[in-house]
C-alpha cells in the first residue's frame, strides 16, 4: 500500500486530515500513532474548522518540520532550507490537488471563517459529497515523492 492510499484510507476510518497523513509516514518518526494523532488534531477543518490552511497541507508540513527542522533560533540557515522546501511541497500539493489551493475554504468551496465546532456526523454522503479523501491522498502522495519513496 502506497503512503498516498493510506493515508485515503485512514481519512475513510475516521481520523482527520492532518491525522490521515501524518499518521501515512509514522513510521518514519518513531513515535506513537496515539500521540502523533493527538499533536495535529486541531489541526483538522483547516485549522480547528476555521477553514483556513488545509489539514492535509499542515499534516505535510508537520512531517517536514520532524524530518528536517531546526531546532535552534540561530539557524538561519536551517530555516530558509525549512521554509524553501515546505513552499515547494505546498506548490506541488496545490497544483496536485486538482483545486489549485492550499486553502481548506477553497478546497471545499465553502467561505472562509468559522463553522459550528462539532464536526459532522461522518456518512456516507459525507464522504460522497467531500474531496477530503483524495486530498489527503494527494499530500501524502506529493510528501512520499519529495521524500525519495
């Protein structure tokens, strides 16, 4: 199974977007799937359902921040390497995606701003009605490819 097809796969389980692809590459962290699926799950709704940068694109970008960040504010260096890369993954998850964004409101084609906080009941219409499933595909897909996979 591809890192793109389980991380779909994952998303069709239940686990949000971020958590769909982050939990895609765990295995390249050496961390608990519980605890990693705890640090980006706020992360899900563009942002706690405020539709801002998708959950996929922030899941990517967590990976990223594990593999290859800095860790000191005087690695100057170290973060325009970080910041250089994480912009070309965005670019290419954007282009990808077949919305042409990186932006959760515009991925789903709803305004941007706050929804009601209780996440929707997840259906079978849900499902049907919601390109979440290939987008998370498509972040894992872009991140495995970057990564040499």
């Amino acid at each position: 199974m591809t890192r793109g097809e389980k991380a779909e796969a994952l998303f069709l389980e239940g686990y949000n977007c971020p958590q769909s692809v982050v939990l895609a590459f765990a295995d390249r962290l050496g961390m608990e799937e519980e605890t990693l699926a705890r640090m980006v799950s706020a992360f899900g709704g563009g942002i706690c359902r405020m539709r801002e940068m998708c959950g996929a694109a922030s899941g990517m970008m967590f990976i990223l921040s594990m593999l290859e960040g800095y860790s000191s504010p005087a690695d100057s260096e170290g973060k325009a390497a970080l910041y250089a890369h994480g912009q070309q993954l965005i670019t290419a998850f954007a282009e990808k995606n077949g919305k042409g964004s990186y932006i959760c409101a515009d991925i789903l084609g709803k305004p941007r701003g706050p929804e009601p906080p209780s996440p929707e009941a997840r259906t079978e219409s849900y499902y049907h009605n919601r390109p979440c499933a290939k987008i998370v595909r498509a972040a894992a897909e872009v991140l495995s490819e970057y990564l040499g996979e």
